[in-house]
C-alpha cells in the first residue's frame, strides 16, 4: 500500500501519526507537495493520499475516506489575502503558487462574497516581500504568512471569508483514494490520526526548533486554528465548496 502525504505545519499532527503510530508500519510513504501527491493518486501511483480537496473538484473523481481532515470552523491564520487598499480598490491579486486549493477559495470569494472582477496573476517565490503594493494585492500560504502578519494594512482570512459567506466550515485538505480500500485499512488510519493529534504538544515543540517559529504560536495554530475532526459539517462545507468551483458563470 502506498501513501502520500504533504509535510506541513497544518498536516504535521496527521503526517507523525502515519509515521510514528506504528498502525501503518506496512505500508509504504512518500512526502510529496501537494500538487505532486494528487498527481500521483491520478495516475495510479499512490493508493491512498492527503490532498488539497481543489485538486480533484469534479464530483466523484475521488472517494474521500476516514474520520480526520485539514479544516477549519473559524479563522485559519495561514491562508490570507494581504494588501494596501481595501477590497474594493484591490485591481490585481498575486497568488501564491503552491497552493491550488487556496487559489480556487479566492476567486470563489471574489465572485460571490466580494463580487469583484479582479485579474489574477501567477506569483514566483518570494512574492510576498515585493509584490503586495498600491492596488495589488497577494494571497499568501503556510508558514511565512506567521512572518508578514504585520506587514500590511489590510489581512483578510480567506477561511474566515468563506465561513462568513456561508455559515459552513472549510476543509483545506482530505484523505483520497480511486479504489476500494480494505475497512481494516481505513480503520489502522484513523488510528493513526488520532494517535498524531494526542501528539500536539510533542510536535509543536519539535516543529518550533526546525522552523523558528514559537511553541506557542504552533500550538495554538494547530489546536485552536485548523479542526482535524472530518465531521458532517465540515463534509457539508466541502461539497459546497466543490459545487462552487464547478459552477459555471452567469
């Protein structure tokens, strides 16, 4: 059995269950990014993989399994739109290249929460120190939006957003698969999961001494910002989330 996973901040609690739980030592896993750890559940070269829920957006391309995700029910910290101007003056939006399903979230949110006809640019690494000025705007992911918080005049939560337009949670990421999984498998997962989220505080300190960033700010990221419960709610806001994307303009 193969699995790919993503090592994030937001992913590190699932990620150490699945290494350190001893409930899937039988299986095969492979970090990848994001991007890669979808093309790989595509083309038939994982069997099970934790990916971006943007990455396979049509209806029943994926059977998404298991009782843990990336989510959230409030703000998520890590996936913001900075700028100079307010929203209605934003012209253009750099998007942070290593993210698809963030990048599906804001034009969501500009069609339907801000109702803005923004342009859209494709940003290179780095973006976020130089790009982000007068009537251009950025969204930034991951770690360093701990760095630029105080930047910018204005931060707009894109999780935060789409809870306010919906009253949903948001799911960021889930497990995936394309073929029918043994229920036995399923459940040694879910085991695993649990076993990484217990696990919280021993990661936070660990991650802390890798990354520069504090043991408080990570555990408080990672117990009060992302929800890793895969709940029906969360389920309902995916299925929203996914009907949006697909839904073709006025």
């Amino acid at each position: 059995m193969q699995i790919s996973v993503v090592s994030y901040l937001n992913s590190a609690p699932l990620v150490h269950g699945i290494l350190q739980s001893g409930y899937l030592d039988d299986c095969r896993v492979s970090l990848d990014f994001p991007a890669v750890g979808a093309s790989k559940l595509a083309r038939g070269e994982a069997d099970l993989a934790l990916v971006p829920v943007g990455a396979f957006p049509l209806t029943g391309a994926v059977d998404w399994i298991g009782n843990y995700c990336i989510g959230v029910e409030g703000p998520v910290r890590t996936v913001c739109l900075f700028s100079e101007v307010p929203i209605d003056r934003i012209r253009k939006v750099w998007l942070d290249p290593h993210s698809r399903t963030s990048v599906r979230l804001i034009r969501v949110l500009a069609r339907y929460q801000w109702r803005v006809n923004w342009q859209f640019l494709s940003a290179e690494e780095g973006f976020e120190l130089g790009s982000i000025r007068g009537d251009e705007a950025g969204v930034c992911i991951g770690d360093k939006v701990f760095k630029i918080e105080g930047l910018y005049r204005y931060k707009y939560d894109l999780a935060e957003e789409w809870i306010r337009m919906t009253g949903l949670p948001f799911v960021f990421a889930a497990w995936a698969t394309r073929k029918p999984l043994p229920e036995d498998l399923i459940t040694r997962l879910d085991q695993a999961q649990k076993f990484g989220i217990e696990s919280i505080p021993e990661i936070a300190k660990d991650y802390s001494r890798k990354s520069g960033l504090t043991e408080a700010d990570i555990l408080d990221y990672l117990t009060r910002n992302i929800s890793y419960p895969f709940t029906p709610g969360k389920r309902i806001g995916m299925n929203r989330f996914l009907e949006l994307i697909n839904k073709k303009e006025d």
